[in-house]
C-alpha cells in the first residue's frame, strides 16, 4: 500500500450530539473518573470529520523516502524523538540506584493456581524516595519462567483481586467507592477484577504483573511535585507528563521482570487501558525490550488519529488533564494539522513486534475507527520489516478480530476492558509469545 502522504476527504455537514446532563448530578470527582466530558460540540458524524493528510511514516525528515529495512531504526529514531519533544515529554533513564524489595515470596493464591508475589521497587534507593509495588502472579504448575502481561491498574493492585493478602495501596487515590479520604479502604478489594481474569491468564499459562499508576503519579494536576516526577522534575515544555511518567514506571516493572526467576523478561506483553492504553503504547513505543503491545480503547493521545478530530480532541484532552502530556503538546490544541506526527506513528514505533489495538463499539468518544485506521497506516512499516499488517483496508464488523502480526478488534459493547477482549489477547500471545519450548 503506498501511503507516502495519506489524504483523507470527506464532505461537511453540521450535526449535533446531545450532550453529558445526564450526569449533571454526579459529583466532579467521579465525573473525572467515568470520563463524562463530552461537550455537545463533540464530533461523532463521519461527514465532519475534516480533510487531513497523515504525515508519512515513511519519509526521513530530509525527505529521504525509507525503502528498505535497514533505513527504519534511523527513521524510527527521528519519530520517537518527535513524539518526545511534541506530545508525551522526555522522561530521564532508568535510575542508578534501584532496588527491588521482595515484601511477598510465595503467596499460594488463586485457589493454589498462582503464585503470587509482591515487590517494592524504591527508585532512589531508599524508602523516602519514591517507589511503586509490583503484585505480580505466575501459574504454580510452570516448571519454568513465563511470558507475563504487564499493565498498570487505576485503583490499586488490592482492586485487581478480592484477596486479603494483597496489600492495600497507602498512595492517593481518587475519592470514591472504596476510597475514602483519599485513601484506600478494605471495601475496595476487588472492584476491578472483571478487568483482570487472573484465574484465565494463569490457566493459559501466562503471568500477570500489575502496578497502581498512582504510585508513579497520581493522576490530577499538581505542577509533577508527587510520584516519580520529582526524579527529573520537568521544566522544559518537551519534558515529561504524566502519561510519560505512567510508561517509564511500566519499563521499570520489566527492569524487575527481567531479574525474576518465574517471569521471562523476554515475553512480557505491555497493555493497558484507555488513559493506561495511551501509557502502553508509549511504554513499548520507547522500549523495545516489551515483545508485544497491547492498545485496549487508548483514544485520542493513544491509538486513535489525531486529525481526524471525531469523539475527543487534542484540545479538548489537553484542557481537561494538563498534566497528561508534554506541555509542548499544548501547541497542538485545535491545530492538530500541524502536529509533526500522528498517532499511525506511534503504533509504527512497535514494528515489527506484535501489537493488537482493540476498539469498542459504543466507544465513540475513542473513535474506533481512527483506531482502526492508525493500525492500518502503522502496516507499512510491518511489511517492510517483513511483517504482516492488519491484512485489510475496511473496518472488520463487531467481533471478528484481524489478526496479522498486527491485531485489532472491535468489541460489542461499552469502553471497558472485558473477558472477550482478554481472549483475543490471549490468542494473540499463543500466536506470537509462544515458543516450541514454552511451558
Ligand atoms: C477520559 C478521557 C479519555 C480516556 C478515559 C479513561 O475521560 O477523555 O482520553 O483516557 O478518560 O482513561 O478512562
């Protein structure tokens, strides 16, 4: 497919959307939390969505066309650095100091399925300095290291299972059901286990590590003073946000991945969702060390086009979280034709490791279909690389996932994280992570 300046053309109409009033009455905390904020000027009708043109992937930027295999990881370089600069913000290199505290060895849990550890990981060394706690399962029955999925969870690692063993986050937390105060209560255990099928991902014989993106910055504007920012704190406008902050805490988990005897660091598939979808995708767009990449219902700033301006904008994403991204990225707000990338590039980072970017149905505000478009632009560097894409050119119907060495779905239903989206990730892991002599 040749796609060196991609263009898009649609006709303009004017339609309108009814707006959020129905959660009128909700208090703003949990607004903020469900992720109401849809203005009724909100974009949802294909025949608005303006003309654009994608910047292309590949083009050096003194406008070398990329023809051959061995021309991408200078090129590759060149967008990472754009992205940097532009949207997420640079973030400083693993720390010197490091150290990994085994607080749990060998919890019997899940019914005697996993076990299940639990590691501080103290960034500066110390136990002042800031830190994030690994809850990280491996099947019982392996008699060798597993490929592992890596994501951070919203609520705290005590809300992915109705375990009393694992330990309640002291960190902040967003007010709310189970949370009081800011902090965490006993009642919070296992809120958001529908996300986290543990029983499921050990069964098939993966391991599951998770780690509350709290720790690494609590997610509301505070000029970067708490979590991991402090480390390197951002005064540049291309330095780090809080998605930024989020990836790096994911790269740390694999540094610890890699030194555990139960987990193969060298199959540890990042995913994430939504807000933690966007962090995925940067996490393994800089590391290549994640030998897959998992996009669940990311959105705008995650999977979906930019410049295609449908559901949530760039501008409308950087007034209601600041500290998401680079303050650079600012620039952008409403002017998203002259961003210097787009998010096809990002997804195109991965190459040729396997990505899969799943979309839902009545998750408009994500624009499934600029998920869906991105995953396809992003193919040409998987055939150059000698990869397969997405292997079509339309929007697969509900349910029926693509599967090439780049993945994608769209799912029934509302923006979540489901069983039926875990399936196709565990598929898609038994495709690519599985080897002859895995256990
Ligand atoms: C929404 C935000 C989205 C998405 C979502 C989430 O409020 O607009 O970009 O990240 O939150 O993380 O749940």
């Amino acid at each position: 497919m040749d796609m060196n300046a991609t263009t898009h053309r649609r006709r303009t109409r004017v339609a309108f959307r009814p707006a959020c009033r129905l959660f009128l009455a909700i208090p703003l905390g949990v607004l903020v939390t469900l992720g109401c904020g849809e203005p009724d000027s909100t974009n949802y009708d294909e025949s608005r969505v303006p003309d654009y043109s994608l910047p292309a992937i590949l083009q050096t930027a003194d406008g070398t066309a990329v023809e051959r295999p061995d021309q991408w990881l200078g090129r590759r370089a060149e967008i990472l650095a754009l992205f940097e600069e532009h949207v997420y913000g640079k973030a400083p290199d693993a720390p010197a100091e490091m150290r990994f505290e085994v607080l749990e060895e060998d919890g019997y849990a899940v019914g005697g399925l996993a076990r299940r550890k639990q590691v501080l990981v103290e960034f500066a060394g110390e136990s002042t300095g800031p830190g994030m706690e690994i809850l990280l399962y491996t099947p019982q029955a392996a008699d060798g290291p597993v490929p592992v999925f890596a994501g951070l969870n919203f609520g705290g690692n005590h809300t992915v299972r109705a375990d009393p063993e694992i330990r309640l986050t002291k960190a902040w937390l967003r007010d709310g059901e189970g949370v009081v105060r800011n902090r965490a209560t006993e009642e919070a255990r296992g809120r958001s286990a529908s996300r986290w099928p543990v029983e499921t991902i050990l069964s098939r014989g993966y391991g599951l590590a998770t780690v509350y993106c709290g720790d690494l910055d609590p997610d509301f504007d505070d000029g970067f003073e708490n979590g991991v920012h402090p480390l390197a704190p951002p005064r540049l406008p291309g330095d780090w946000g809080a998605i930024a902050a989020w990836a790096w805490g994911l790269s740390r988990t694999l540094d610890y991945l890699e030194a555990d005897p139960h987990a193969d660091g060298g199959r540890v598939a990042v995913m994430g969702h939504s807000r933690l979808g966007k962090t995925a995708l940067w996490a393994g767009a800089r590391d290549d060390r994640f030998a897959m990449v998992i996009s669940n219902n990311s959105g705008c700033g995650g999977a979906a086009l930019s410049r295609r301006r449908f559901g949530e904008t760039v501008e409308r994403i950087n007034a209601r979280f600041p500290h998401w991204f680079a303050r650079n990225f600012h620039a952008y707000s409403d002017r998203e034709e002259i961003l210097p990338v787009d998010q096809h590039m990002l997804l195109a980072l991965v190459a040729p490791r396997p990505l899969y970017v799943a979309s839902a149905q009545d998750d408009r505000w994500a624009d499934p279909r600029g998920e869906f478009l991105s995953a396809m632009h992003a193919g040409e560097v998987y055939e150059l690389l000698g990869e397969r894409d997405l292997g079509a050119t339309e929007m697969p119907p509900a349910n029926q996932p693509l599967t090439g060495t780049v993945g994608y779905h769209l799912r029934t239903g509302k923006h979540d994280v489901t069983a039926y989206d875990w399936d196709r990730y565990l598929d898609f892991a038994d495709m690519h992570l599985r080897t002859a002599d895995a256990p």
